[in-house]
C-alpha cells in the first residue's frame, strides 16, 4: 500500500481510538485507473483493519482554510491533556453560538470568555479546543483572526 500517513485519533469521550488512512495524490492523476485501482485497495485494506480511508488532494483545503487551522491550532498548541478542556470547550461552544455579542472574534470571545471567569489567553486556547473537539465550526470563506468579525457556522 501507498497509505501517505495513518492518523490515530483518541477523541475525548470515545473509549477507544480511531484509525484513519490518508492518501496524498494530485488531483490530475486521481482518474488514472492505476490511482483508482490503488485507491479502491487500499481502502478494502484498511477497512479490514477497521480504518476510514480519505484521499486528498491539493484542492482539498483552500489557502484560508490552511491559514485558519493553523491559526486554531496555535491557540492550543501547548495543551498537556486536552480531556481536561473537554467540559470548558463545550461550554464556551454553547455560550459562543448563543451570544448576540457582535464585532471582532478578539471582542466577543473576550467577552464571553471573561463571564467564564477566563481571562483572554486561556479564552482563545479553549476556542482552539473547541474547534478540534468539533463543538465549533468556523466558515472558512473568512479568516481566523482577531480583528476580524467572528465567523462561526451555526
């Protein structure tokens, strides 16, 4: 197999961890039949194993959306055990598509993160979190950035 990277995920709440398969390709070379006769195995392969198999291209991810994940995961980059943000983020998650606050996202998650009894820093880290436990989602038409209107989907 030509698996570009296996990722295992340990998801907070799941008593047991994920496998999940990604192969790199261009995307001008997916409808060759090698690729997809490469692709089809590897995926029967790894579902053996009880894996999820992705493909991704280079159009997977728009430039704002590469810009917006790492931006997300710098606020949390240093987090020794995320377990224990689990209950924080998914407050601040419900709080944070509740609000009617409007302005930048350095505003209202100030704001919001201050009536949590947070200050700024650890507001942001636990957003961070958020987004990675997939509490939250933010509209990647729209940059993640601190001065700028927060864009959540809701």
């Amino acid at each position: 197999m030509t698996i570009d990277f296996m990722l295992t995920l340990q998801i907070p709440g799941y008593p047991f961890r994920l496998y999940h398969a990604v192969s790199g390709k261009p995307a001008a070379l997916l409808d060759a039949p090698d690729v997809e006769s490469r692709h089809t195995r590897e995926a029967n392969d790894v579902w053996a194993w009880g894996s999820t198999h992705e493909i991704m291209t280079e159009l997977a991810v728009s430039p704002v959306e590469n810009v917006n994940h790492r931006r997300l995961l710098s606020y949390m980059l240093h987090t020794k055990n995320i377990e224990d943000y689990v209950l924080p983020a998914a407050e601040l998650a419900r709080a944070l598509t509740a609000t009617t606050a409007k302005g930048t996202l350095d505003r209202v998650l100030t704001m919001v993160a201050k009536r949590h009894g947070w200050d700024q820093r650890t507001g942001y880290k636990i957003f961070g979190i958020a987004h990675f436990l997939g509490y939250l989602r933010w509209n990647h038409f729209h940059e993640v950035h601190r001065n700028k209107p927060m864009m959540l989907l809701r």
